[in-house]
C-alpha cells in the first residue's frame, strides 16, 4: 500500500500570539449503546483552536493521499509536524484531557501512546463501510469535525449501520463543525462516510487503546 505527496518546502514554527490554546471539551455528550457504544458531543473545540487549526489545515498542513479498497481520503499524522498547532493537539495536556474523558465514557484504562491523524475528504471521496477493528490495534476512537460549514447537499455524513449491510443504516449525522463522536472499536461498529459532493470534510481523530481487563 503506498501513499503519494507533493514536494513541500519545509516551514519554521509560527510563534503564537493569541491566547493559549485550549484542550477539547468532551464533558457534555450523549451515550448510545446501540449498535455499538458511541458518543456524540455537539461541540468540543473553542472557536480559537477550530480556526487555527483549519487555516493550518488549508495552507500548511502535509496532506498525503492515500487509498485502500475501501476509501481515498488526504490524511497525515500531527506527531510528523512541527507546527505549533501539532504540538498543541499532542501536548500532554490534551492527551490526558482526552484520555480522562474517553475513561469516563467507555469505563477503560488508555495506554500510551495516543495516535493524533487529520484525515480530508474532497469532492467525489467517499469511505465505505467498514469497523476499524484489527486484534491488538486501537480500540477505541474519538473524531472531531471541522469545516466552514456544509450543507446536506454537500454530502460527507457519518453513518452507523446494524450490520454490514450497507442499508441496514442505524443512524445519519451531519458533519457539524466542531462537533465529536467517539465509539468503540469492535467486529460491530460498522460506520461510514457518504460521498462528498462539495466543500472540504475535516477530521481530527485521536484513536486509543485501552489496557487489558
């Protein structure tokens, strides 16, 4: 499997001049246990971080593309940049934020370390259903959306299935901005992201695992 990348000049850190940063809040959420455990939190980031990080993601962020059977998406790791905005979202502080909340929902201990990847779906991408689950991977998920705003007609919904039937759809949510789902990894947790028909989908996705027991 291989990923393709344009050329990029490297860029010294940009020195923050607006207040410090802020971790997400992921303290007011709803629970769902079916088709499988999930979270939704309708909005976890301060409006200072979100802009910061979708300028980044707009003019300096290093996009690969990458395509599996399944889905084509742009993506990168935020422990790969030097931005200031990457060290943020991968700041101790932010982790153990959440770490702790990602505890308080789904009951777990969280293991180092803590993947941080940004995925970007444009016009005429699309992610097929599928679970996320591999033996001995990462077990649990929180995805944060960001984006300018889109419409229904720009497609890009997260869907939860009962099954892997792709029209056994269990639930449809918007892309909202700001907005979280967090869910745990297993055979059940089927998912899936509609095609995009407009605008740019982002996501911040802090993906863990968690402790035997």
């Amino acid at each position: 499997m291989t990923s393709e990348s344009q050329p990029r000049e490297a860029r010294p850190p940009q020195a923050v001049t607006r207040a410090p940063w802020t971790p997400p809040d992921l303290s007011l959420r709803i629970v769902n246990e079916e088709p499988f455990r999930y979270a939704t939190f309708r909005e976890c980031l301060a409006t200072s971080l979100s802009s910061d990080i979708l300028a980044w993601f707009e003019h300096d962020a290093p996009w690969r593309l990458k395509r599996t059977d399944f889905y084509e998406q742009y993506e990168f790791s935020c422990w790969d940049s030097i931005s200031p905005i990457a060290s943020h979202l991968t700041s101790s502080m932010v982790l153990e934020a959440v770490r702790s909340e990602m505890m308080k929902v789904f009951g777990r201990t969280f293991e180092d370390p803590i993947s941080v990847v940004a995925h970007k779906l444009l016009e005429g991408q699309r992610i097929g259903i599928h679970n996320d689950y591999l033996v001995g991977e990462e077990s649990h998920r929180l995805v944060i959306q960001l984006n300018h705003g889109l419409s229904d007609d720009d497609g890009g919904f997260l869907m939860i299935f009962n099954s892997d039937d792709p029209s056994d759809i269990a639930r449809v949510m918007r892309p909202v901005h700001v907005s979280g789902f967090a869910f745990e990894i297993s055979p059940a947790s089927f998912h899936a992201v509609s095609e995009m028909h407009g605008g740019v989908r982002y996501s911040l996705i802090y993906s863990l695992r968690a402790l035997p027991g």
